[in-house]
C-alpha cells in the first residue's frame, strides 16, 4: 500500500486530484489531505490559543461526505483518507512529519495550486518541491500512476 500526501485546502478541487490518483492507481493507496501552517511565535498565543482544534473547522461536512463518497467508489484501491495538519516552516520538521505518515508520494495540481486557508498558512508548493519524494502532478495524469512514476516528475 501506498500513501500519498496531498497539499489541500479541504475544497473539491483537492478532492479532484485525490480521485485523479485513485482512479489511476495500480495498487491500494491511503490519502491524508494536510495543510501548512505558521507556528505562532508570539508568546501569548502559544500558552492561550486553540489553534490546533481551530483548524479543523476549514474542514467542511460536505468535504467530508465527499471522501466518504470517493472512498465507496475505489473500495478496493482506496484504504483511508485522513486529514492532518502540520504547524512549522522548517523542511528538516517537514521530512519528518513525511517520515512519521509514511509517505510514498506527493499528489497536487500545478494548476489548482494550494490556496491558503487563513493569514497563518504556508505555500505548500515550494516546500512540497523540495522535500525529496516523488511528485504527483494530477494534471499530467494519463496512465496508472505508480507503475509509471519517471514519466510524471
């Protein structure tokens, strides 16, 4: 099984990309939907802030229907869809949390890009570009994904 990492901002469009790759994989994959966000560095809002709850509220019950559905359509390829968040600017902390979920790949759009949830998120692209794993460009998808990964970088 293969897990794919996909930059999203909880819009159908990032749904889109993970069902482009479903739709073409060749084995089973896991899909976790995360977005990138500052680490606060004023004091007071690290000791009194929520932000690690207050995040999910960017994630949206149809959104969540939506991988419900995308999940009964590919039972047989699609094992699970998590969400998660990461918090930092630093690409070291980045592999790691890439590390720590397993990741095989990166799914994203090049056209879609990765808009930005609040005024605390990070551009996703240029920190996904760097991290070292093979890229997924959605867009580019014309045959099964994993069986042909050199063709799609």
């Amino acid at each position: 099984m293969k897990t794919v990492i996909i930059p999203s901002d909880f819009s159908i469009s990032s749904l889109q990309v993970a069902e482009t790759i479903v739709r073409n994989a060749s084995e089973e994959v896991s899909i976790l939907f995360i977005h990138l966000f500052h680490v606060a560095d004023d004091i007071q809002d690290l000791l009194f802030s929520n932000y690690r709850k207050k995040e999910y509220e960017f994630v949206s019950e149809e959104f969540r229907r939506e991988c419900e559905i995308l999940k009964e359509v590919f039972p047989s390829t699609l094992k699970s869809i998590n969400i998660e968040f990461f918090y930092g600017s630093k690409l070291a902390v980045f592999k790691n949390f890439l590390d720590y979920n397993n990741a095989d790949y990166i799914g994203y759009s090049k056209s879609y890009g990765t808009p930005k949830l609040s005024k605390s998120s990070i551009d996703a692209l240029p920190v996904i570009l760097k991290c070292g794993l093979p890229l997924i460009d959605a867009d580019r998808i014309k045959e099964s994904v994993f069986s042909n990964m050199e063709n799609l970088r």
